[in-house]
C-alpha cells in the first residue's frame, strides 16, 4: 500500500481487487493521513512479476493500510497472510475489509512495524514493504532487521514501494534486484534474498 504525504482530490473510495477468486470486488477506503492505495496497474505488474509465487505462499505486509497487497495475494492463491498497520482507524476498515471477505488466512496485527519486527520471528516466503511516503526512510532499516533476523525464507521475495526520486532500493549484501519500475511518483521494486 503506497501512502503518499497526505489525501486529497481523486483519493479513492473503494478499492478493486484485480485477479483471483475475489476479481472484481471492491473494499471500502478511508482517508487518513499518509494513506495512498497502490494504483492498480502497479498491482497488476507486481503481481504479474510474482505468477505463480503467490499460490501456497505466507505473505507479509508491513505497512498495511487498505491491505490490498495481502488481500490480492489471498485472492490469488496465498495459504497465510500477516498484515501490521499502527493507525487504528485504518486498522479498523481493514478488519472490516477482511470481514467483508470472509477471509479467514489474514491476520491482522494493530503495531508499529518496526516494533513487531523486534518481536518473535516467522519466515515468509513474500514480505511488502511500502511505508507512508514520508516515511520511506523506514525501508532501509526494515530491510535490514527482515535480513538479519532471518524474517524472509532462502530465495524469498520482497516487494519495495517508495517514492521514485529515491531511486533503486539499497539493498541487504546477497539479495538481487529482480525487477524495478517507476509510475509516475511511485518506484516499485521486487528483490529475492539469498537461496
């Protein structure tokens, strides 16, 4: 979930999930400051880049808001998903969002994402990790507790959002940039960790 400096004209009211078992349903979208839902062509080329990925996956979602990223990949064929997002009014559309799915593989967890990183550690095989844009200094050091700690499995993927001045994602030592692509104020990366 891209959140931008704040909302504003043409914020969106509902969101779209674009393939899968929910294609086409739409999830209610608070405004709250810092709070930009990723354009759905830039959902529609990260999921692209992950095909067949996704199925069977545990996904973690770092910077919640909406949930779409984790919504998508439980529509496409995701076993589990995490999402943590610290702003309890966002919080609560996206429970309601999960309720409104039935979707019984999300896990929701009301928490800064750098604290829950310091807390017990689970593997996944994706992790998104796309805080509010004037925040995006959060991904360097996310980035580096999900590699030190151990947070994403051999020859997992991580999704990177960021504002697209900021350029390519310095990345932990032994991880690849897969893929990296700009829409207009938004870079979108996808990185694998080491087999």
């Amino acid at each position: 979930m891209a959140k931008g400096n704040h909302a504003g004209a043409g914020y969106p009211q509902r969101l779209r999930i674009i393939g899968g078992d929910w294609r086409g349903r739409q999830l209610q979208v608070i405004e709250s400051e810092g709070l930009r839902p990723t354009p759905d062509r830039v959902r529609e080329t990260l999921f692209n880049w992950l095909q067949a990925r996704v199925a069977g996956a545990h996904c973690l979602d770092l910077f919640a808001g909406t949930g779409a990223l984790c919504l998508e990949s439980l529509s496409r064929g995701a076993e589990r998903v995490v999402m943590v997002e610290k702003a309890h009014a966002v919080a609560q559309n996206l429970k309601q969002n999960i309720d409104k799915l039935g979707a019984g593989a999300a896990e929701l967890i009301e928490a800064d994402a750098e604290r829950y990183l310091q807390g017990p550690v689970e593997p996944f095989d994706i992790i998104f990790v796309d805080p509010p844009f004037r925040r995006s200094d959060l991904i360097d050091s996310c980035l580096e507790v999900i590699d030190r700690r151990g947070w994403i499995k051999p020859g997992g993927w991580v999704y990177i959002e960021a504002p697209s001045e900021r350029g390519q994602p310095d990345l932990p030592g032994g991880w690849h940039l897969e893929r990296s692509k700009i829409a207009g104020q938004v870079g979108y990366h996808l990185a694998s960790a080491p087999e």
